[in-house]
C-alpha cells in the first residue's frame, strides 16, 4: 500500500520523537497522506505546541530521556488519543506508559 492510498486528509498530527530521523519520516509519510503535521523532538517543545495546537491524534515516544510520559499525560487530559512509540524500553518503562496513557499493552516487536 503506498501513503497515497492512505487518506488522513486534514488530520492533524503532533508527532514527538528525540530522533530527528524519526520525526521527519514520519513527517514526510504523513503529510503525503494528506495529514496536517506539527513535529517536535524534546518533550517541552511537544507541550508548547499543545497549547495552541490541538491535533487529533499524537504519535509520541514516551520514553524519551526528557520524560515523555508528560506528553501521555497531558494526551490524557486533553483526550487525544495517542500511539506510544519507541525505540528503546525497558519492561517497567513500558508498564508505566501503559499505565499514564494506554489501555492496553501494545505488542511487543523482537
């Protein structure tokens, strides 16, 4: 399936990662989609934008070193749903994102 095929037109999208890689893939492939895309890669930043941006959905590593689990907690008052993602976790760092935002444990990639 190529991004095309996908359509998230208009779709905002607040995607925080402290790869700057990271973020500009995902930036990229969503913006083909047609989803309007903000991109932060430090915790602070994320939370700045949320308070005058709004997206429908954040795409976030919540195990950034700056603690991005503030980033699932705010996603959670704010009631924006959110996608943990992440490059490294440790059994109890996911725990506890799990238990600050997500309603179930994602699966685990090997």
């Amino acid at each position: 399936m190529t991004p095309a095929a996908i359509n998230l037109h208009q779709r905002r999208v607040l995607i925080v990662d402290d790869s700057g890689d990271t973020t500009e893939l995902l930036t990229y492939v969503l913006e083909r989609c047609g989803a309007i895309v903000a991109a932060a890669t430090a915790t602070r930043e994320a939370l700045n934008i949320l308070q005058s941006w709004v997206p429908d959905i954040i795409v976030s590593d919540f195990a950034m070193p700056d603690d991005g689990t503030s980033i699932a907690a705010r996603a959670k008052e704010l009631e924006i749903p959110a996608i943990a993602i992440t490059g490294r976790a440790s059994p109890e760092e996911q725990r506890g994102i799990i238990a600050t935002r997500l309603k179930r444990p994602p699966a685990a990639i090997s």
